[in-house]
C-alpha cells in the first residue's frame, strides 16, 4: 500500500506527533510506502486565494473554482500545491493526523483541504461521491481529542464523534470519491499514562496494519436520490460567490 499521512499538530513531543511515527515506523516495517506532509514543519499556507495559481483566466474577479478549472487544464498551480495534489493521487491511503480543536480541524489543516482538494484534481466533470475522483482509495482520520470518551456520545455534550466527523467523511472524503474507515480515536491523552500511552499506540498499530480491510462508514450512492443534479451539487458543496 501506499500511504500519505497529513500530519497537523504543531509540537513535536505530543500525542498526534507519537501517533505520525508509530505509523511510519508500522507501515515501513510491513513493507508499505510512506508520505508524510507535516503541515507546520512545512510551514504550509492556508490561505486560499490566487496564491494557488501560476495561471489566470479571469484577472478582474477571483472565482475560485473557474481558476482551479482553468489550472488543472494548463498545469497551473503553484509548486508546493501541486506537490501535495501529487502526493494524494499517489497514495491508496490518506490518513488526516490531528487534534479536535473547536470540533473541528485545526485551521492549517482545513486550509490544506481548501487548496488541494481543487475543481479537476479532487472533483467535478460528474466525479463525486461513489463515482468520485479517489473512487478505490481509502482515507481515515486518527485524532485526539480532549476530554474523555462520555462526553463524545450521543447522551454527550458534545455528541457524537460520528456527528463531529460528518463533514469530513461525507463532505470532503466521501464527495470526492474515498471508502471512508472508522476513525481512529485517543480521548483525553493528556490524562494517559505512560502504560495507557502505549497501549493506545499499540492498538494504532493493529489498525493501521488492516487499513485494507477495516470497518468503514457508509456514503451516498448517488443513484439512490431522486433529481440528484450534478451542476447544483458542485456549485453548493463550495460556492460560487
């Protein structure tokens, strides 16, 4: 397998930080090939705008999806976004490596999404959800987060982890196309001991070294929905203006 690990914390000694190099280590020592885009160390840019471009269809208004149409067409996009669009078309499994924060992703991976996910690399022409662009790729989100398990279910106060990652599995891995696998979740590891800490990277262990086969999260058929309209899924799923 070939495996592309986003890794988005920004301290080197914590959890997320054990969690990346307890997958590279597993992965490589199994036989598989390994990516890893470690967002701070890069010193990636979040920011989606006309930065993301070499090429310019439209120089009086920025619409974002015409430009990224028009860059995927003509090699357009600037080096280190192509780097990352190559290295997601490389991979068989994508794994997003993150804390929650504000139930969500931390803002310099949600910035990654922004700009590598583009029109012509990620999706459109009619490539989305069961017919998507990464149809055959797998993709799982391995995460920590901060408080203990109960107050992550649906008596919660937060709710569900399920419905925390809803946007993510359907809205980005599932519309363009990945089976999405359960997540990986660490509660509280703040908390852990040094026992339990290696314990719970023992159990990524057994994870990641299924990826092919592990539990996965359903997503649309697109089949199933009546008057389901290609042009206004598109255009809704990001926005035109």
């Amino acid at each position: 397998m070939r495996v592309f690990i986003v890794h988005a914390h920004h301290e080197p000694t914590s959890f997320n930080h054990a969690m990346t190099s307890e997958a590279v280590a597993v992965l490589t020592g199994a036989g598989h090939e390994v990516m890893v885009s470690d967002l701070y160390a890069m010193g990636f840019d979040p920011v989606s705008d006309r930065r993301n471009f070499v090429t310019v269809t439209d120089s009086e208004k920025l619409n974002q999806q015409s430009e990224e149409a028009y860059a995927s067409a003509h090699q357009g996009y600037a080096p280190d976004l192509q780097a990352e669009m190559d290295k997601l078309a490389w991979c068989d499994i994508l794994i997003f490596q993150f804390p929650i924060w504000w139930l969500g992703f931390p803002a310099i991976l949600k910035g990654w999404v922004d700009r590598v996910f583009a029109v012509g690399r990620a999706y459109g022409g009619g490539r989305w959800f069961d017919s998507g662009v990464f149809a055959g790729k797998r993709a799982m989100c391995s995460m920590t987060v901060g408080g203990p398990a109960p107050v992550y279910t649906d008596s919660g106060v937060y709710g569900s982890i399920g419905s925390i990652l809803h946007p993510i599995h359907r809205g980005i891995f599932g519309f363009t196309g990945f089976t999405v696998i359960e997540p990986f979740v660490v509660y509280d590891p703040k908390r852990l001991g040094d026992e339990e800490r290696l314990a719970c990277l023992a159990r990524y262990s057994e994870r990641l070294l299924v990826l092919d086969s592990a539990p996965t999260i359903e997503n649309p058929n697109t089949a199933d929905y009546e008057g389901f309209v290609l042009k206004s899924v598109q255009d809704k799923h990001r926005g035109l203006d």
